[in-house]
C-alpha cells in the first residue's frame, strides 16, 4: 500500500478512519458515553427498536475498521456495511507481500495500530485487534445515502433496506 510511491497510504488510512470519528464526536452538540455491546442491526444501544444509530460507516478496510475501533472506544452505536469482505484489498495481495509500515516513527491516531510486515501477518495483526473490541461487519452494499428525518441521514442498501443514522462514513478506498 503505497509502497511504489513512497507514500505511507496504509497509516494514513488508519489515521483517517480514526480522526473522522474524532471530529464527529467534537461536534458541539453530540453526545459521547461509555462503550456500547455489539449491536445488531435494526437494534439501537438498549437493542430494541429499529432507531437511527450514530455512525454507519461503509466499507471494512484499514479506515473503516480503524473508524469502527474508533467509534466502539467513543461509545457510538454503529454499523460497518462491508460489499465483499474486510479487509479485501490487503487479503487480496500476492501471497507474502512484503507491506511496508513505514514511517515507524508515525503512529496513527486510534487503537489499530500495524507493525506487521508480511500481508499474512498484518491481516492476522488486524483482524485481531478488531475482534477484541468486539467489532463485526455486515455483507451487503449500499446504494445510496440520502437525507432522512430531523437532520439525519439514511443509507439506502441492496434489497430496499433502509439504515438511518446521525452520520456516515465512506470508507470506500477510492
């Protein structure tokens, strides 16, 4: 990631995810309680109802994911909504691509942090690191995002489903 061009892309990434939650949560305005459980959903913090949640971020990548730990520290209801797998460009490299994680003196706002230097490792590094805070994706795709009710939003996915939430991330590495 960003290895020809001598640009540190994959800590970046991870510094996005994480800053663009920051930023949300410094809104005047918004609220930041204690970490939520894992939700499913449909369901809000309490689980019951089909309310809007915090956060919906789109996509399962270094930035998504670095945005979803994120969120989970912050005490944010979210969603990751993810079209094919997490993860799927760093899976997706050459078996035992060298990723370089470089500058080692950069460390990325956030919890997800990388020091793995093999595709194998650095995905095993991460999925970890996600899995111990109880983050979890969704397969689906959105279509759309469009405004919902009293000032949200709503992402529009595959199938008619509608999502609403107060805000959203895309997180779609393009």
């Amino acid at each position: 990631m960003g290895d020809l061009s001598g640009v540190p892309l994959l800590k970046f990434a991870l510094d996005g995810g994480a800053r663009a939650v920051l930023a949300i949560v410094a809104e005047p305005g918004w609220r930041s309680g204690t970490p939520s459980p894992p939700l499913t959903l449909g369901t809000d913090a309490s689980g019951a109802g089909s309310g809007p949640v915090d956060l919906v971020i789109l996509g399962a990548g270094v930035a998504g994911l670095s945005a979803a730990v994120e969120a989970r520290k912050q005490g944010m209801t979210f969603r990751v909504i993810e079209s094919a797998v997490p993860l799927a460009t760093l899976i997706n490299f050459p078996k035992k691509k060298p990723i370089f994680t470089y500058p080692t003196t950069m460390t990325p706002v956030g919890d997800l942090q990388v020091s793995a230097t093999i595709k194998e490792a650095l995905v095993d590094e991460l999925e970890a690191q996600v899995q111990a805070v109880g983050v979890t994706t969704r397969s689906d795709r959105a279509e759309r995002i469009g405004r919902g009710t009293g000032g949200g939003l709503t992402v529009h996915l595959a199938g008619g489903e509608k999502l609403p939430a107060r805000r959203v991330i895309v997180a779609i590495g393009r």
